[in-house]
C-alpha cells in the first residue's frame, strides 16, 4: 500500500550550495532532515532529488497527470501546475487541492478532500513543482539521492528492459 | 430491396409499423446518398459516401463556405448531422448544447438547446468532456448528456420530449458517446472505466424514453443477458456459467469497467448491434487475478453482438483477455462484406487499440484475421488463431513485471495505436482507413482502493513516440492508413507530426479525408494517400469530417476543437527518451500549434 505519506528528507535549498562546495556530488547517504524546512523546499544534486520530491513527481503522475498534463506541463484540459506553484504560496495550492475550484461554468478541479493519498502529498507535490519551475528538475521520472533508493529504481529499470 | 422491405412491412399491417419505423426511418435515410443521417454515415459503420463531385479533378476548388463557433472550448469530437431539412444539426462538449442550423442562411441559428449540468460530472470524466454527437430518427434527435442523461428533442423545435436517466456521476458514471436509433430503440452505453463503474448497454424506446433492456459487460450471465449454453465464443457455446463473475477476484466485478462507451454499429439483416467493452477497472492488474495467477476479467475488452430487440448476446469475443495495458476494446466494428479463400463471409473488421487489426465473422463472432497494423506493437507476438487469444511478450507484461515496476517501451501506448476516432471503408476499394497513434508507453501498476466517484486507476504511464527505422520521422506520432482487412496488410500509410485523432472519410470521389491535431482538414488519394488538398480551421481536429449534398451542392462539414485525451497529453510535448533523465528538449508539443475553441467549417465547391 502508498496510501501512508512517506517520511520527508527535506534540506532547505541553502544548503545545496554547501553541500556541492563540499564535494559531495554523490551523497551516499540520505540527506538529513533540517529543522525549519519549508513547503516548497526541496534538494536536487547532480540532478537526483530528495525523496519527498520524488514522492512529489509519483504523486503528480498518479493523480494529477490525467488533466494536468505529464511532468506539470499543462495540457488542453487544465493549466500547468509548474506555474500555479510559481503564483501562489504553499496555502493557496493546497487550499485549492483540498476544496476544488469551480473557475467558470464548465472549468471545474475537483476537491481532493477525500483522498488520503493525495492530502498527504500536496507538501512533495509543490516541491517537486518548484524544482520543476526553477529548472533544477526535468522531464519524466527523477532519480533519488538516497542511494539504496536509486539502485533499486536502476535494477528495476535493468530488469524491464 | 429496401422499397422492397418498406412494402413488405407496410402490407404486414399497421401493427407492426410503429415499433419498426424508427428503424425504417434510419435505414431510408442513410441509403440516400446525399444525407449524412448517422454519425458513421449508415449502420454498418463505413463512413463511405458515393458522392463524387468533389473528386480528384476538382479537389483543389474546394473552399470553406462559412464557419460557426460552437462558444465552447473542449475537445470537440463527433460531426454534423443532414437529414435533408436543410439543416445541420451539431452538439458541443459539456454543456451539451445542440444547435439547428440553416444551411442555405450560412449558418443562421434555427434553434439552440442547452440542458442544465451539474458541473460535478466534469471531474470524472477522465479525457475532457468530449461527446462523439447526435442521432437521428422520425423528426427526433437524440444526444447523451455528459451527466448519464438520455435526451430526445424535436428536430423541428429543439423542444425537449423526453429524457432518462442512464447512471450517476456521483459514482464515477458519465457518457460521452453518441447513441443508436435500432427499431423503435435508441441505444446507450456508459463511461468511467478509470472510476470503477460498471459497464452496460441500455436500450430505450424512442417514444416514451422507457427504459428496454439492459445488458451488463460483467457479473452473473442472467446481467449479462447471455446464456453459456446458446451463445458463442469462438464459434461454439461458452459452455461455462457465470464467468463474468468467476474471473475476477471476490466482488471484483462489481467495479470491472468493460464501459462501452465508443460507436455501436448494426446489421439489419442478422438483426444484430455491435460494440466493443472498454478496460476491466483499475489499471492494476494484480488486483484482478484470482489466486495470484491471470484471470480473464470477462467480459471486460470485449466485442459483444446482441439482439436489439432483447439484449440477448448472440456471440462474444474477448480481445485481451485479463488486461495489462488499458487496451480499452472499444474500437468501432465496421461491418463488411469479404472474400475469403473464395467464399463470401459476413465480415467485421477493427482496427484495434492493441495495434492488431482483425477481421472476425459476424454471423458466429469467429476469428479470421489478427494482423498487426502497427509495426511496433510488442504487448503481444501474434494471436494464437485456435484459441483467439494474444501471445503476450513477458517482457511487456505489467503483470509479471510487478507492481510498483516500472514496465518500460511498451507499444502501443494505452491510448492505443487506434483510439475512438472512426475509420471508413471503401466498398469500391475494399480497404479500411483509419488515423493512428505511433506512440508508445512506460507502464507502472500500483496498489489503488476503490471509493466511489474517485479514480481507480492504479498505474502510472507516460509516453513517447513509437521508435522509427527512418531518421526523417523521428518523433512522428501518427499516420493515416489504408488497411487490407483480408490480407492483414498495410496498404500505404502517411506519416503526420501528430497522432491522428479525427475519423476518417472514404468518398466515391477516389478520396479519403481526415483531421490532423494541428488543425488540418486533408484530402488524399484513396489509392496513394498522396496528398491533394489541405485546409487550415482554427484549431485542431479531433472531430470526423462528413459529407452531404443539398440542392446539387456536395458539402463537407467538420468539428475543430482540439482536446481529448490527445489534447492533454500531447499538448506540451513528449519526452525523447534517448536523452535519458531530466531532458528539457521535447518531441513536437501540440501547445505550439493550435489552441481550443468549438467551430464548425462548411465546404464546398465555389461553383457547383
């Protein structure tokens, strides 16, 4: 089951630079969480991302992709949500996913009040949306920067092929 | 011989004239070949014309005549009704407007309607709030509405006469296709096999808006309306009850999709209507074996022939048998008469989502001819011709690559290498024409729970253009083929930048017509399919293109309005997959080329 949230590793974006300046391009262990993160937060090295991140594209990909278009992009249904992350502040996103929003007759979003799943990520969704807008992550599925993490994604990958 | 049948009816007596003229009405009407009175042009679903003054020879005169704009956005899909009043008759996305208009008065509003929604049905249609239009019969249209509403207006007035209720969008339950007129019948099926609905088809009387029958695509046979002992599969019995039932996990079937909710087609001589049953439910398909292993998930992916009289279901035949891609089987089935091995059958061809093209008989439902169409289509090896079922690839298989796997490369992708969009064929040719989808798929099943009126859909996909032999076609995402039902073969295809969305067009003019997602009406060489003419509407088509004449004028007329489910996700472009992780170069994106908005174009020749 994915319907529990997963454990954030959050590591406010400040320290990347610190992190690079010491070298550690390819951190083998998990970054450790820092008090004070921020909805939106969020830490990309060599282009891997925090789990929550990741927790952020699986998220999009699972329950907002069908309209929204894939990798936050915007589709002819419904806008990119890259940029409403830009415009609004971490409350106004996810008062918008929790209560819905009718914008005119015909162009509805739909309340995520009932989905577990979904509530417990709008935090990872809106960071994986501020990497996306600040171009620090690309298309398609990021890897994570927790090592174990990434091999199994790359065994699985191996395996599929 | 249809004189012929209406003499014949007419001296049975007036009994039985009322419950058969519906029908008659139809039949009389799409045997002129100047109306366009049924949204694939006759029953048998051909979407073939025999008009011919628009032709190779005079193909380049063609011009539009005049525009309308429909003042919805949404994918606009479906087309134009002429049922020789001098009228179009056209509908919109949600809201479901339906307008008359005057033909002769370019375009002038006759009458509008426009019913009343509840904009909650909006979210639970999964790939925009498309409708695929209007039918007709005996001076009544009939459109259902997105929120499960079966309406029947007065083509004279536009006055409402009656509706019915055909589901619950509360529950996930919505329609997007357009309804049948069969006999004193007008038939329907539903969508949201992303919502764990559970499909049917439901016929109701075109006077009073009873409802008829109806017939389940899952759950006990007495549901299903078929019995193991006299219909068939395969061209013998079932044999075997209930298996609508004992193919699922416990209860399972209650949420089994199998939503029929593309074209029906009919043949007025077996009497019997045609249709396919979309995807069984959740994506996931480990959440649909029964004791770990594969289970058919009957009669999910299915082409159902039934009486329209009684539901009754004379032959099935299940395409994919327990799903792992969402090849939704709606596909049309165009109903053709074949030579095969020097012996006349009664054909019925798909071009399918799967990327298979069959050809079964469609007196028994047997299995002829199962060849691929797209090239790269890797799901499955070949069909198995004795048991009619896929020989699947494990490699390509979500199932046995696990869930939370992400299975990769898969072609074609779920939106099929065919969609909804309508083929034609060509009596004179012989050969079917369809726009296609060359785009493939990563596939990642995950665990969902079912919560009514929330998306079950338990997998994750993205998508990427199908590979190319040829550097020049590096991320094409469609083509427009001609298609040998009989031999299995592709006859000649052209390559377009995007998937092809719209149905297709064969004329007596030694032309087929399709829509290109940028916008493009295009005529072409039915024997080529090089390109002979081409006309830019104001947004991308996803709608078919038919033809009618009035007073000596051969029309086309056609639907823009990009959207569908190629509208989201071809809008901002797919990823190219050999540029690996976080790329931020994409194939084409549909964004750059064409925006939404409803219009209508008429053609013709300036001169005729």
């Amino acid at each position: 089951m994915a319907l529990n949230k997963m454990p954030r590793h959050p590591l406010v974006i400040g320290a990347i630079g610190v992190v690079l300046f010491l070298g550690m391009t390819s951190v083998s262990a998990a970054p450790a969480p820092k008090e004070g993160s921020e909805p939106g937060d969020y830490t990309v090295i060599d282009g891997k991302v925090d789990q929550g991140t990741y927790d952020g594209y699986i998220a999009y990909t699972r329950s907002c992709m069908a309209c929204h278009g894939p990798d936050g992009l915007g589709s002819s249904f419904a806008p990119s949500l890259i940029k409403r992350a830009q415009q609004r502040s971490f409350d106004e996103f996810a008062r918008v996913i929790a209560g819905g929003l009718q914008i005119q007759p015909g162009k509805v979003m739909p309340s995520f009040a009932g989905d577990s799943y979904v509530l417990s990520n709008i935090e990872n969704i809106y960071s994986y949306m501020q990497a996306r807008g600040a171009e620090e992550v690309g298309r398609g599925r990021p890897k994570v920067i927790e090592q174990a993490k990434a091999d199994k994604t790359a065994e699985n990958n191996k395996e599929s092929k | 011989m249809l004189k012929e049948m209406k003499y014949v009816i007419a001296t049975i007596g007036l009994l039985a004239a009322t419950t058969l003229q519906a029908n008659e009405n139809q039949l009389e009407l799409q045997n002129n070949p100047e109306l366009w009175a049924t949204q694939l042009g006759n029953y048998q679903g051909n979407r073939y014309s025999k008009l011919d003054q628009i032709n190779r020879d005079t193909i380049n005169d063609l011009r539009p005549l005049w525009q309308f704009s429909t003042g919805v956005l949404r994918g606009h899909e479906g087309g134009p009704l002429y049922v020789g009043d001098g009228r179009l008759y056209i509908h919109t996305p949600f809201p479901n407007k339906v307008f008359a208009l005057d033909l002769e008065d370019q375009g002038r509003i006759v009458w509008t309607y426009e019913p009343d929604q509840d904009p909650r049905v909006i979210p639970v249609m999964c790939c925009d709030t498309v409708n695929r239009g209007l039918a007709y019969a005996d001076g009544r249209l009939f459109l259902g509405l997105a929120n499960n509403t079966l309406v029947a207006l007065d083509s004279e007035s536009g006055e409402l006469l009656w509706e019915a209720s055909n589901g619950d969008h509360t529950k996930g339950e919505s329609n997007t296709m357009s309804p049948l007129v069969v006999h004193d019948k007008v038939v329907m099926g539903i969508s949201g096999g992303e919502f764990g609905v559970r499909g049917h088809m439901t016929a109701y009387n075109v006077e009073s808006g009873e409802r008829v029958w109806r017939g389940y695509s899952n759950g006990p046979d007495s549901d299903v309306l078929l019995d193991p002992q006299k219909t068939l599969m395969m061209g013998e019995p079932i044999g075997e009850a209930d298996l609508g039932v004992s193919t699922w996990p416990e209860g399972e079937w209650k949420r089994g999709g199998g939503a029929p909710w593309g074209w029906v087609t009919y043949d007025p001589e077996l009497d019997l209507i045609y249709y396919g049953s979309g995807n069984p439910g959740s994506w996931n398909p480990e959440q649909r074996t029964v004791d770990g292993e594969p289970a058919d998930n009957k009669w999910a992916i299915t082409v159902f022939a039934r009486d329209p009289n009684t539901g009754e279901v004379k032959w099935v035949y299940q395409k994919v048998p327990f799903d792992e891609w969402d090849y939704d089987g709606v596909n049309e089935n165009q109903l053709i008469d074949v030579e095969i091995d020097g012996k006349q059958r009664k054909g019925l061809a798909i071009i399918d989502r799967t990327g298979f093209g069959f050809l079964l008989d469609r007196e028994t439902g047997e299995l002829l001819v199962a060849e691929k169409f797209a090239p790269e289509t890797n799901w499955a090896s070949h069909y198995d011709m004795d048991t009619g079922r896929p020989v699947v690839n494990e490699e390509f298989s979500t199932f046995r690559q696990g869930v939370n796997v992400n299975t990769t490369d898969i072609c074609p992708t779920a939106m099929g290498a065919k969609n909804m969009q309508p083929s034609a064929y060509s009596p004179e040719t012989g050969l079917l024409y369809a726009g296609i989808n060359r785009i493939c798929m990563n596939y990642e099943p995950y665990e969902t729970e079912y919560v009514a009126g929330q998306p079950y859909v338990g997998a994750t996909l993205t998508m990427m253009p199908a590979p190319v032999q040829d550097e020049d076609n590096k991320g094409r995402m469609g083509s427009f083929i001609a298609w040998d039902p009989v031999k299995g073969e592709v006859v000649w295809e052209t390559n377009e930048r995007f998937a092809v969305w719209s149905g297709a067009l064969a004329t007596a003019g030694g032309l087929a017509f399709y829509g290109t997602l940028e916008g493009h009406v295009k005529a072409v060489n039915i024997d080529t399919g090089e390109e002979m003419w081409s006309f830019k509407t104001p947004s991308g088509i996803i709608g078919n293109i038919n033809t009618f004449q009035h007073q000596g004028k051969q029309y086309l007329g056609v639907l823009s309005g990009v959207g569908g489910w190629a509208g989201i996700g071809l809008a901002a472009g797919l990823e190219d997959p050999e540029e690996g992780l976080g790329a931020v170069s994409a194939f084409a994106a549909l964004e750059d080329y064409t925006e939404l908005g409803g219009v209508l174009t008429v053609f013709a020749l300036p001169d005729a």
